[in-house]
C-alpha cells in the first residue's frame, strides 16, 4: 500500500471518528430523541386525538425541557420571594403549557422534516443545539435549542424561534402584567392559555 493511499485511508478514519463523536453530543442526542417522539406523535395524531398526543408527548417534555429553570427565568427577580406553593402551582402550569403547545401544534404529520446539525456549539456552561424544521412545500425554519447539564442530563431552557427569538425572553414580557398582580393571577393566565389550546380554540400560545 502506497503512502499516499495509507494517510489517506488514517484521515478519512480520523473523520469518520470526529463525525461519529459530534453526532453522539448527548445535548444533541437529547434534541434527536424528542423530534423522533414528537414526529410519530405526528403521523398518529389524528387517530390519537389531542388527548392522546398530549399523553404521549408528556414523558418526552420531561426528558427535555427544564420546566422548574424555564418558568423562574420567565417570572423573574420575584421568584425568590414566592412560597414554595406559588412555585409549585406555576411550574405545574407552565408544563401543562408546554406540553398542549406541541399537542397542538404539531397534531398531524404532512411530509415535515426535523433536521438536528450534529455540531453542537458550547456557550459558556450551556451548548447550542441547532436545528431545521422543514415544512413541506414552504422554507425552512430554524430552531435553536440553548441546553444546560441539569443533575447530569442536557436539558433544553430556552428555544429560539428563527434563531434569534428567545420563547422565554417573550412570554416574560407577555406575562408581566398579569405577574403584577401575582403569581396566582399567572397560574390562571397559564392555565387559561392551555384550555385553549386543548379544546382548539387556538393553535399557538406565541
């Protein structure tokens, strides 16, 4: 074998290895994992119904998202001073949410394609996990994913819309009036938002 062929052969397996390790990133791994639930949530949503596909994405949510640290950065400063009941009831609340949100939005399966690029990028203490949705017959729309290690799992705390519009960033500044007038009045405003969107009256709480 020439020496040529020989570094060539060791380059295209030291790619191969680099390849095969960003592609087990375990943030991106995570990301993966939920899109393959919520696609075949997706192609079974008309026969699940929208109970169904909210009884089958809840596992999934849990896995991925950091409910507790998404809600305490969307309240703010006063979470330090709310009772434990007040936090309890709003997390509750903001799962519910979540979880009717995908339900809802994503009822029924069209051809759609969720791209994860294995090349994860590390911010600090955090890593960007980016991604495509691919809707058929319209552009494509990213979706980045920033997640944290949360007792030694990468979970999602906050998801950019467009790759720039942060979910979080904009239901705290669409809750902060009724937050005003406490954190019960949040709990109901949440939960409001989540009734619609089971019963359809709505299709995104954005």
């Amino acid at each position: 074998m020439s020496v040529w062929k020989t570094c060539a052969l060791a380059f295209a397996f030291a790619f191969a290895l680099s390849a095969s390790a960003r592609a087990e990133d375990p943030a991106a791994e995570k990301i993966q994992s939920f899109y393959n639930v919520l696609l075949d949530t997706m192609k079974r949503g008309p026969q699940l119904g929208m109970q169904g596909r909210y009884k089958a994405l809840e596992p999934a949510v849990d896995a991925t998202f950091d409910i507790p640290a998404m809600i305490e950065f969307i309240v703010g400063p006063s979470w330090a001073n709310m009772s434990a009941q007040d936090k309890a009831a709003l997390t509750a609340a903001f799962r519910r949410m979540t979880v009717a949100n995908y339900a809802a939005n994503f009822s029924k399966y069209d051809g759609e394609q969720f791209n994860v690029d294995p090349n994860v990028q590390q911010r600090g203490p955090d890593k960007i996990v980016q991604t495509t949705l691919v809707p058929r017959g319209d552009k494509p729309v990213p979706l980045l994913y920033r997640m944290r290690d949360t007792a030694g799992s990468w979970k999602v705390i906050d998801v950019f819309l467009d790759g720039y519009v942060s979910e979080l960033a904009t239901r705290r500044s669409d809750f902060a009036a009724t937050l005003a007038a406490g954190a019960p009045a949040l709990v109901a405003k949440i939960n409001q938002l989540s009734d619609n969107l089971l019963n359809g009256t709505t299709k995104s709480t954005q």
